[in-house]
C-alpha cells in the first residue's frame, strides 16, 4: 500500500506538518483550490489522472471551456445572488491574473474588451430588454445597441441583427493557460501531484483513524482534509453514507476555429447571441482563433461528439456571423459541466467531517474560480467559509431547484 510520504515517480511529496490536503481533481476549481490552500501554509496534494495539457477527452470541461468572464451577460432570472457572487470573482481577476501570472511565468490570455450580446429577431430583442432589467437590479453595467451601433463594434455581425447590449464589465480568459498556469504555480507554491483516480473517500471510523484517499491502484492516502473537485465525476466517488449532494452533468459540444492565414480575426470581442430563442457565443483569442458554442444537453455522462449538435451551433452562429462558414475548423470539443441540484456552486464543509465541495459551478467554473480558491482555502484553513460565500455552502438545504437547463441560459 502506498501511503502519502513514499515516494513515487513524478510526485513531489509534501513534508511539512501542516494539516493534509488532499484534492481530488486537476481541473481549474481543483488546482486553484490547491494553490491557494498551500499559500496559507497547509499540505497539499492534487490527484488526477491527466496531466496538464493532454487532449480533451470530454471528462475535462476546463480543457474544453470558452473562458467568458461575463456574469452581465449570463445574469439568469432567479439567480441574483450567483449573479452577485460572479460580479465578485470579475472584479477580483485583475489582481488574481498579476499574481498569478507572476508566479508561474505563464501569460493566461486576459482579455478585458468587454462583451457585445445581440439578438436574431423581434423576440430575441424583449429577452434582451427583459436581462438589462435584471442587470440594473443586480448592479451590473451595460449599454442598449441599435443594430448600427452593433456592427460597427463588430463589422461581421449580419446586417439583420436587431441590436444588442454592450457589458464593458464581461471580459474572458483562456482557460487551457490558466489551466497551466495554475498547475506552476501551484507547484512553486509547494503542492505535490499524484497521476491517479480517486476511487472512495474511507471514512475515520470509530476507532479514530484519519480520513483516507483510495486509490484506483490500490494504494490509500491517508488525509485530514479532502476537497472533492472532480465536477460532475464526484459522483462516480464512493463516500460515507452521509449526504454529499448530487452534481449532474450537462454535455456542451463546441467548436475551435480559425481564419484563413492573413485574415484577420472573425470578433475582436466576445460577442454572444440569441437566435430564435437559442445561445450561441463567439470567444476570440489573442493568437486568432475562436471558441464557437455551444449546445446545452441533459444526457447523462454522453459525451459523444454528434453531427446534430455541432450543426445547431454553427446554424445559428452563421445567422449572427456568416463569414463563420469560411473559417477552418482546428477541434471539434465536448465536455460536460457539473450542475448542481439548484444550479448553484457547492462550497465547503460538507455532511462528512473533513470532506470539502469545490464543485456545482455549472456554466461559471471560469468565472469563480478567484472567489472559490479564495472561498474553499479559507474553509479549509479556518474551518468556515467567508461570508459571502456562505449562500453557496455545500451543507446548505437544497430542496427540488432546477434541475434542467433552459433555452436562454447562455453557454
């Protein structure tokens, strides 16, 4: 049995007395967790069976992720106190991408041209009107579009376009760098890795022995504290029969492009839409490609790539950008993002003594990922989440709460 201080191939162990840290999971709520729990001196270990920068496979949504920073434009009726806790994470960002850009070396493709939102038709147009009511509500900035003004922000969008908002606010990043980025500076922060999979989270037990990690080879991490951060693939984690909550997936296939060489970008800004009632987004980066999504699917832990949903996507992108159609397709992705019963993040201690939630973001994974790394190391180190992050607690009652995704959710 391999247990947390012998040595294995890669694996950097830990050997400082700080309370244990296990955190199952390496995707960006994972590693951002990780990192901020080893700044405040605890002892951490991430176990995942894919390295950073393998292919995306469809378990991975941050490999598979567009990166839009914009809770303006993804604000949902219903969802106002989400809407304010992402309004926080944006404004932390800034300083979170300095810091950490320092210290891992690594640039995360920050982009802060803010966000065009526009609508297809008549209908398109009142679902707009309805979201800026909610925006002023919610304190969240943005500027009503004609057409005209639209395009001439962006020249591609289809002259048939009926207008649209404009979030300076809602900004985006890539997350396959930050993703690397915060793997380094996780590493320079002292947190060891572990190329495995997390099979059962083994409970103390009467006879106080500590929390335990299981492994898929066989091998137990003894732990004091587990932060459980695999999305949707939590629930393929046996636990103590104590109530974790249920994260569902929601399957998202998308598009990465790219213009023909010597062209220039197809969107100089993120520019979301609504066609007949359905998202559809364009995410630009700095090296010229752009992410196009993306489907919105409850269809269990399929994440088979299909001719019908990567037509729906470039359907009604055509309709918004029709120069879409002359870009060359560089991936086609799927990746399925963890939906909580009240698609709600779940934050913290949970029902079983030292097992911690960093999951349910759903669409906003990116999004949060400053405020839970901030939130889930402050629970783990103090042992109670920051105030307000308290809404969020993985503890929380949650009763029926939607548990389906709509037609004008946005990505």
């Amino acid at each position: 049995m391999r247990t947390w201080n012998e040595p294995r191939s890669g694996a950097n162990r830990p050997t400082n007395d700080g309370d244990r840290v296990v955190v199952v999971g390496g995707g960006i709520v994972g590693r951002v967790t990780a990192w901020r729990a080893a700044q405040r001196g605890l002892s951490v270990t991430v176990v995942e069976p894919d390295p950073v920068g393998a292919p995306a496979r469809g378990r991975a949504s941050s490999v598979v992720a567009a990166g839009m920073l914009t809770p303006a434009t993804e604000a949902v009726f219903g969802e106002e106190r989400l809407v304010e806790l992402g309004v926080r994470s944006t404004r932390m960002y800034p300083d979170f991408v300095a810091e950490l850009e320092r210290a891992s070396g690594v640039r995360v493709g920050y982009r802060t041209t803010g966000t065009l939102l526009v609508a297809f038709d008549r209908d398109d147009m009142a679902v707009l009107s309805d979201l800026q009511d909610l925006q002023r509500r919610t304190g969240v900035a943005s500027e009503r579009l004609t057409s005209r003004e639209c395009r001439r922000l962006e020249p591609m969008l289809a002259p048939s376009v009926r207008g649209g908002l404009h979030a300076p606010d809602d900004h985006s990043v890539d997350p396959r760098l930050l993703l690397r980025a915060l793997a380094a500076a996780g590493a320079a922060a002292g947190v060891a890795e572990l190329a495995d999979r997390v099979e059962e989270i083994t409970d103390g037990g009467p006879d106080g022995a500590p929390l335990g990690v299981r492994l898929a080879d066989g091998g137990v991490l003894p732990t004091d504290q587990t932060v459980l951060a695999a999305g949707c693939w939590n629930d393929r984690i046996t636990v103590p029969e104590r109530v974790v909550p249920h994260l569902r997936p929601v399957k998202g296939q998308l598009l990465r492009m790219r213009p023909p060489a010597g062209e220039p970008p197809i969107v100089g800004r993120t520019v979301r839409g609504l066609v007949r009632g359905f998202p559809v987004y364009f995410v630009p980066r700095e090296d010229g490609e752009v992410i196009v999504g993306a489907t919105q699917e409850e269809r269990g832990y399929d994440t088979a790539l299909t001719a019908g949903g990567l037509w729906q996507v470039l359907r009604d992108a055509r309709e918004l950008v029709p120069g879409v159609t002359e870009l060359e397709v560089t991936e086609t992705c799927v990746g399925l993002r963890p939906g909580s019963p009240d698609n709600e993040p779940l934050l913290g201690p949970t029902r079983i003594p030292g097992v911690h939630l960093a999951g349910g973001h759903y669409r906003h994974g990116v999004l949060l990922a400053p405020v839970t790394g901030e939130a889930v190391a402050e629970a783990l180190a103090d042992g109670a989440l920051p105030e307000y992050a308290r809404a969020f607690a993985a503890d929380r009652e949650l009763g029926g709460g939607r548990t389906t995704t709509g037609e004008k959710q946005w990505n």
